[in-house]
C-alpha cells in the first residue's frame, strides 16, 4: 500500500513538474503594436524554470526588418546592459535570484510592414542552461490562447494591426495675383521722323541767314538810292 501511494505522488510530482515546465514561456509586447509604427517599445517577459540558478542574460534574435542598429536599450535587470550581435541583441548581467523572472525593454526604431513578428529568444541561467525558446508554430495549428502556441518551446510572436493609412495631404491654394499693366511706347525720334521734320521745315540758323542777307541787300539799295539823289541836286 505504501509502495502504491509513493508510486502515486511521484507520478502525480513528475506531472506537476512537467506542467509548470510546459507553462513557463518568453512572451512579448508592445506599446504601439502596429505596422510601420515608429519608436515603439517593446518588452520581453522571461519565466523562470529552474529551481537551482537564476536567470543571467535574454537574447533575442530579431525578425526581418529590423536591425540591431535600430534597437537602442530602455529598462531591465539592475545592472544589465545591451549588446548588438549579428542577428539582433542581448541584454545580460548578474544573475538574478532563483526563480525571479526576468523583464527587458527595447525601443524599435520602425517596425516592419507585416501581420505578425516572430522573436525567437534564447534564456540563459547562471549555472550555463539555456531555454531555447525558437520553435515556430506549425501551419493549420490554432492557438490555445493569443500569443500562445502548441509547440515545446514557441518562440514570442507579436500580433501587428494593420498599418495605418496615409493621411490625404491638400495642395495649397496660390494667391491670386494681378496682371502688371502693359508698359506703354515712350516717343522716340527716329532717323527717320528727323528726316521727316528736316524736309517741312527750315531750322533757326537756316532763317538767320537769310534776314542777314536780306538786310544786307536793303542797306546796298538805300546807300546806292541816296547817292543818286545827291548826284542829282
């Protein structure tokens, strides 16, 4: 009977483990989970699943569409920092207390025009276990619940809502502006119009000449008159 009963609660033990084990999972958020939305943060929440080391570094491999260029550090772990690796970053520091949960937050420059974003994460404890949360789930699968999968060890996926569409920009109006008058023709004299003037009349030195000759013929005439009328007498 004892046999039975210790029988009974380790395989009651096993199954309980195995629960909690199944249970504990990375999931991620957001603030702004939409595509094409800018500077949006994002935070991962890691479970703790072993009961001898705490947790020491969370790193996440990033989905197309994102660069760990555009990633920049927001919050964690107190002492925890970011490292860029080639496929995305990792923030790490001491390890914390066994079984303590670890939360990190990154901003994301842009996030890419999609339906869903896959972040596989990979948990590392102090004592060197990691928990590879990389598995993705599986075409024709429904999930239990949002952001949950079927599989061993899903990776965190993040639901986008479509992206917003573009506001309609209007083209302003230019001013109306009043046509400048037309510059009216300033008289000028051409050669021609000279020539003209030159033909109907005579100018001023013209009519100079000819009172000075006519007054020199009239002073001959009254000198040649009067030396007559004195050879006469």
């Amino acid at each position: 009977m004892l046999k039975k009963t210790l029988t009974t609660l380790t395989a009651t033990t096993l199954i309980l483990l195995t629960a909690q084990s199944a249970a504990a999972h990375v999931e991620v958020s957001a603030d702004n989970p939409q595509a094409l939305a800018q500077n949006v943060e994002l935070t991962w929440s890691a479970e703790s699943e072993s009961a001898t080391a705490g947790i020491k570094e969370v790193r996440v491999v990033l989905p197309k569409g994102i660069a760990p260029a555009d990633v920049t550090y927001v919050s964690g772990p107190k002492s925890w920092t970011l490292t860029a690796t080639s496929d995305g970053f990792a923030v790490k520091g001491a390890p914390l207390p066994t079984g303590e949960d670890a939360e990190v937050s990154v901003t994301v420059k842009q996030l890419p025009d999609a339906e869903q974003l896959v972040f596989k994460t990979l948990q590392t404890y102090g004592d060197g276990k990691i928990d590879r949360w990389i598995e993705l789930e599986e075409p024709g699968k429904a999930e239990e619940e949002p952001g949950h999968s079927h599989s061993g060890n899903p990776a965190p996926v993040l639901k986008l809502k479509a992206a917003a569409l573009p506001q309609p920009t209007s083209t302003p109006t230019a001013p109306a502006t009043t046509p400048a008058p037309e510059p009216k023709p300033t008289p000028s004299t051409s050669p021609v119009a000279a020539e003209k003037e030159d033909k109907g009349g005579m100018s001023g030195p013209t009519w100079s000449i000819i009172g000075i000759g006519i007054a020199g013929v009239l002073a001959v005439t009254y000198f040649a008159v009067r030396r007559r009328n004195q050879a006469s007498e």
